[in-house]
C-alpha cells in the first residue's frame, strides 16, 4: 500500500500540534504496513463521507481517505470527529 496525500490533507496536518502530526505520521505507517489493524479502527464513511474511509490516529482524531487504483490510499482530511463531521 502506498500514500497520496491532497493539499488540503497537507494543510491541516500543518496546523495541528508537533505531537500530533507526528501522531498523524505514526498512524499513516501502521495503516501502510497493515491497514486493517485494530486500534486504527478502519471503516467506511457515510452520508457526505461516502466512497470514503476512515482510521482513528488516537484520541478524537481522525483521518479520511480513500482507494484509488490498485494500491493507493489518498489521504483528503485529518481532524477531530466535530471538525470533519459538521
């Protein structure tokens, strides 16, 4: 499995706190390695989310992507449950 991440992904990884962008970066690893893991929580997004996926990088903070090709996980969002849920 390989990661594409959307400039929009990249600007709100940016903005979260040193603690969890690494977090973030951590979470992305394991989900590489092994993406139906546990403790990331990995389903299927609905309502506006749908096609979409999401993983659980700890706490309240979530991550949305989706599968594109044959390997590719497209990252699009990151972000607490209120803030990617309004």
């Amino acid at each position: 499995m390989k990661a594409e991440f959307h400039k929009g992904f990249d600007k709100q990884l940016a903005k979260l706190p040193k603690k969890r962008r690494d977090k973030v970066i951590d979470t992305i690893d394991l989900f590489l390695e092994e993406p139906m893991e546990p403790l990331l929580r990995n389903h299927e997004l609905t309502g506006e989310w749908a096609g979409f996926r999401s993983i659980s990088a700890g706490g309240d903070l979530r991550l949305h992507f989706e599968i594109v090709g044959e390997n590719i996980a497209y990252f699009v969002a990151v972000g607490t449950h209120s803030q990617l849920y309004k």
